[in-house]
C-alpha cells in the first residue's frame, strides 16, 4: 500500500516540497524495454526452432532408414526372349563406395539423428532458453527493487518533513529564547522533533535494506 501510495505522489508530483528529489530506476527500466522488444520475438524464434530441431531429426531417421532398409532399383536386362531377364550389377564408384557399405549406413541410422539433435540443442536451443531466463530473472528483479525503491523514497519523504518540522521548532525555540520568552515547552517541542527525526532517519536506513 505504501508503494501505491508513493508511486502515486511521485506520478502527481503532490504531497512534496519542491527539493524532494526522487530516486531513480530509470536506466534499468530502458535497459528492461529494449530486453522485453527483443525477448518477444525471441520466443517465437526458440519455438520455431524446437519444431525445426524435431522436424530435422525426424527427417535424418526418416532418411537413414530409407538408405538401410530400402533395396535400390535395379536394371533389369533380357539378352533374348527364350531366356529370364537378368539384373544389371552397376558398379559403384570408387570415390564414392564408402557412403554406399550397409555398415555405414547402420551406423548413420543409430547416430545421425540423436547426434543433430543434441547439436542443435546444445548450440542453438540452450544459449536461448539460458537469455529467456536470465531476463525473466532481471525483469522479476527489477520489479521488486522498484517497490523497494518507493518505499525507501516515502520514508525519506517522511523523514523531510519532521526534519523541516525540527527546524521550524527549533527556529521557534531560538527565536522564543532571543526574546527571553523561551519556556519548556517550547524546548520538549522542539527535542520531540529531533527524535522523530532520529526515528524517521532509523525507518528510512531499514527500508533501504529491505
């Protein structure tokens, strides 16, 4: 409530002397806005790519097992009619034999998609989520330092105006003194505001530390 009540001064510059200087999370809060514009679309992008890093590694499994368990087509040839028709053995490059060894291609369909996988999610995904959290952290942060932030500037509000109550007493004082008409009450008014302004200086040091 107290928060409320001193964000609610400070917007209408009401209940203030004119020093009262209030304090400020000005740069943290720009700092904050230029994050949030550029955390929104962030978002999108990290679920973007969540659904990339899922289609990929569905497309790799897909592919790995199309090389190993489907049987490539082959050309088939028939020297007469009166004999069967043969298949055609058509060499594979050498260059490129090794992409063609069925131990290599099981070795792909264990690996390859498991593989991408942890890639994009270790050098992609993760440096993502570890920004999103770490502003999620700071915009939280700075939520709770700003309510702390008004409720130290309403005590220093309060702790001004006893001290100015203190200076007005202690003016009367002297001034009731140089007239010779000083009595005692006038000196407990004036030793009570001292203490209320010890007590505000005391309320203001705790509201800070919170």
């Amino acid at each position: 409530m107290q928060a409320i009540s001193e964000r609610a001064k400070q917007a209408l510059g009401v209940g203030r002397d004119s020093g009262f200087v209030p304090s400020s999370l000005e740069p943290q809060q720009k700092t904050i806005e230029e994050l949030s514009v550029f955390a929104d679309p962030l978002r999108q992008m990290l679920a973007s790519a969540e659904q990339f890093k899922d289609d990929t590694a569905e497309f790799l499994s897909d592919s790995c097992s199309f090389l190993c368990d489907t049987p490539f087509p082959r050309l088939w040839t028939q020297v007469s009619p009166l004999e069967p028709a043969q298949a055609l053995h058509t060499p594979v490059p050498a260059e490129h034999a090794a992409w063609f060894d069925a131990e290599t291609h099981a070795s792909l369909k264990l690996n390859v998609s498991d593989a991408v996988k942890y890639s994009l999610q270790r050098e992609l995904l993760s440096p993502m989520k570890q920004w999103l959290l770490a502003y999620d952290v700071l915009k939280a942060n700075l939520s709770r330092l700003e309510s702390r932030r008004l409720a130290y500037d309403a005590e220093r509000g309060k702790l001004a105006a006893a001290a100015a109550k203190a200076q007005d007493a202690a003016a009367a004082a002297a001034a009731a003194d140089a007239e010779g008409a000083g009595d005692e009450s006038s000196v407990a008014s004036s030793a009570a505001a001292v203490v209320e302004v010890a007590q505000m200086q005391e309320d203001a040091a705790a509201a800070s530390r919170e």
